[in-house]
C-alpha cells in the first residue's frame, strides 16, 4: 500500500514539474527580438502655411438648379462648361443616373468582349482581381474614398470577367434589356437646359469658396508678412457663387517661421516641401520672396510651385515641413545597438544563432536609430532582419530556441 502512495506521489511530482517547466518555457523568453523596418526621418523648418493662388470667383444669377458637368478638383478648359441650368431640381439626379446606366452598359459590352476562353489566361485575371481589390482595400483603409466608386467598378468588372471565362456568366441579355429601357426612360424625361455657366479661364474647378480669394492675390508677394497673415480673416462670399476655378500655373506657400530658420534661404533657392497632403506629400518649390516681421523675430518665406492638382487647388492651410535633410535607412531600437570589439553593431537571429552584424548609424533618437541599408552581399543589416532588443550571454554564433 505503501508502495502505491509513494508510486503515486512520485507521478504527481513529475507530473508538477513538467507544468512547471511548460509554464516556465512559455512565459520565459531567453532573447527578445525587433523586426527591422525601412524608415524616413525628416530634418527641416515646420510650419503651419496659406497657399496663396490665382483664383476668380464663378457666379450664377439665373434662376434655377444647377447640373455641374465639370467635377469638384478637375481640370476646366476656357470657354467649356462648369454647369448646365435646369427648371427641376430632380434633373439633376437623373442625369447622372443616367451617366450610371451608361457606364453599366458600357461595362456589360467589354466584358461580352472579353468571352475568348482559349485566349484567356486564369493567372492573369486572378492577379487583376487581386490588384483590384487590394487597390479597394488600401484606398479604403487611408481614409481616401474619392477614388471608391472607380476602384469599385474596377473590381465588379474583373470579378465579372472571371465569372465569364469559368463559364459562372453568360447571358446578360436580361440585364442589358433592363438597362436599355431604363436608359430610354430617362433620355425621354430629361428636359432641355434652360441656360450654362461657362468658364472664362482655364484652371482646375473648386465647386466651394473659402472667403480668402479677394486676399490673398498674386501681384505682391512682398505685403505676406507674419502681421498680414496673423490679421487676415475670410470675406463673406456672394450668395451667387458657384464656385472659383484656379489657376494650374504657378502659385505660393507662405511659411511662417522663427527668423532664424528664415536666414537658412534666400531668394532663388530650390527646395523640397514635404505636405500633409496625401496626393502631393513632396513638392519641389522655389524660395521667391522673404518678409521679416516688423519686430525682426520672425519671417515669412514665400515659395513658389508650378505642380498642381485637384487636392492642391482646394486647400487652404496645410501642414508643410522644408526639407534640409532626409534621413533614410532601416529602422532598429536603440537598445537593440551593442559595441563589439570597438564595433557598433546589432545581433540578428539567423536561423536558431545569433550573429553580430556591423552597422553605420545614419540617424539617432532618443528610441530607435535608422542605419545606413546596404544592397550587396556580405554580413550586413538587411530588411525584415529580426534584431535583438534583449536578452543575456549574447556572442556571435550562439545557439538560441
């Protein structure tokens, strides 16, 4: 009986310290690693800055409701029209229910086209699909939803092809005769219009004002000082305003900073902007003008620009930084660097050891350091490296679990 209770104490006891051991291993790691990351640091002037542009105001006093046929943030040519005038408001959206019906239609044609079995390729129409959709997906996750509709009609069209060529699609007859009647249907209810607004310049279309156009003029760059621009407020617009075209040659950055910073430029110097501006984030500009404050602690650089796009020509404000340096390379921690033998350097977990690896130092903060990325071969840093922030006894070829 004896023998049995110390058979069964003795299980137990193995028992416990394996869970103990298993509790141990899972909690306890000897090393903690890092993943090396690509990584630009910039080193400029930060301001918070006015764009300054050739804007004229458009205006309508007709009676009635407006179709806009040239969108928000595009190009408008000169004596093209901005909107068409209609007596019912409701026109407006079967006009463009009826762009939406031809699109479908148009949609439903190529993809009849597209009915080659033999020819078709599964890899390339998948990889499409893929692209379409990942296109979606990142748009949608930047919080960019400009471009949604496209990219959707993108995806339902090589979803549609796919389904032709594996035979899941082949009659669209029913849903083109659908179309077809509805297309009909709105051709015969739209009436004419009434009268169009015209532009009388070229320049991208902004169908909004903000008040600044009547203010912040181009003939004289010199009056932007940091007093003017402190003291400026918007205008109210007239209620007749449509919107503004602006002009897509060269317009301005009006950079408040410290004067210090100001004295780093002068007149001629070309540059790079970084913006807050997800469709132009870099712009190269040229220094045009610098207005010191009438105290002489501060200043306003005004930089001029020729690159313009839909998102330039509406915004007002934006966050801008001058670029004196970019720092560029792979991102670490800073604990993760160890000086080996006088040699600054990182362990990386290569296979189940540990390896020293040399690195030169581009970058330092008081977190993380961004070290110089070689392209060749030999016992450099590489990208996606895991990198060691942690752990005791660390030597070059040491085995780890």
């Amino acid at each position: 009986m004896r023998e049995h209770l110390g058979l069964k104490i003795f299980v137990v006891l193995v028992f416990l310290v394996f869970v103990a051991h298993q509790v141990y291993s899972s909690f306890y790691k000897p090393i903690s690693t890092e993943t090396a990351e690509y990584f630009e640091v910039v080193s400029g002037v930060s301001s918070e800055a006015m764009i300054i542009r050739t804007e004229k105001l458009i205006e309508n006093k007709s009676s009635g409701a407006l179709h806009y046929i040239t969108t928000d943030g595009t190009r408008a040519a000169k004596g093209g029209t901005i909107a068409e005038i209609y007596g019912d408001a409701s026109t407006s959206g079967k006009i463009s229910r009826l762009h939406t019906v031809e699109s479908e239609l148009e949609s439903i044609k190529q993809i009849e086209e597209y009915n080659n079995v033999q020819a078709a390729d599964m890899e390339i129409i998948n990889s499409k699909v893929n692209d379409s959709l990942n296109s979606l997906i990142r748009s949608g996750s930047a919080g960019d939803f400009s471009d949604i509709p496209q990219l959707s009609e993108q995806l339902i069209m090589s979803i549609s092809r796919r389904q032709v060529v594996t035979g899941e699609l082949t009659d669209f007859s029913a849903q083109k005769a659908a179309l077809e009647a509805e297309l009909a249907q709105l051709k015969a209810s739209i009436p004419a219009a009434t009268g169009k607004v015209i532009a009388d310049v070229s320049g991208y279309f902004v169908s909004s004002a903000d008040g600044y156009e009547q203010q912040l003029l181009t003939d004289d760059l010199t009056v932007y000082t940091p007093e003017y621009l402190e003291s400026i407020r918007p205008q109210e617009v007239s209620a007749d305003t449509i919107g503004k075209i602006v002009s897509d040659y060269e317009w301005y950055i009006a950079a408040q900073m410290g004067i210090n910073d100001s004295l780093q430029y002068k007149v001629g110097d070309a540059v790079t902007i970084k913006a807050n501006i997800k469709s132009a984030p870099e712009l190269g500009v040229t220094v045009n003008c610098i207005n010191m404050s009438k105290s002489a602690d501060s200043a306003v650089v005004v930089f001029a620009c020729q690159q313009m796009n839909g998102d330039l020509a509406t915004v007002r404000t934006v966050g801008v930084t001058v670029v004196n340096k970019v720092y560029k390379g792979l991102r670490v921690p800073r604990k993760a660097l160890r000086m080996v033998d006088g040699v600054s350097g990182v362990y990386t977990v290569s296979g189940m050891r540990l390896k020293f690896v040399p690195v030169t130092v581009v970058y330092n903060s008081e977190d993380f350091i961004i070290c110089e990325q070689i392209f060749k071969n030999g016992n450099y840093l590489r990208l996606y490296d895991e990198v060691v922030t942690k752990g005791k006894g660390l030597k070059d070829g040491k085995v780890v679990s």
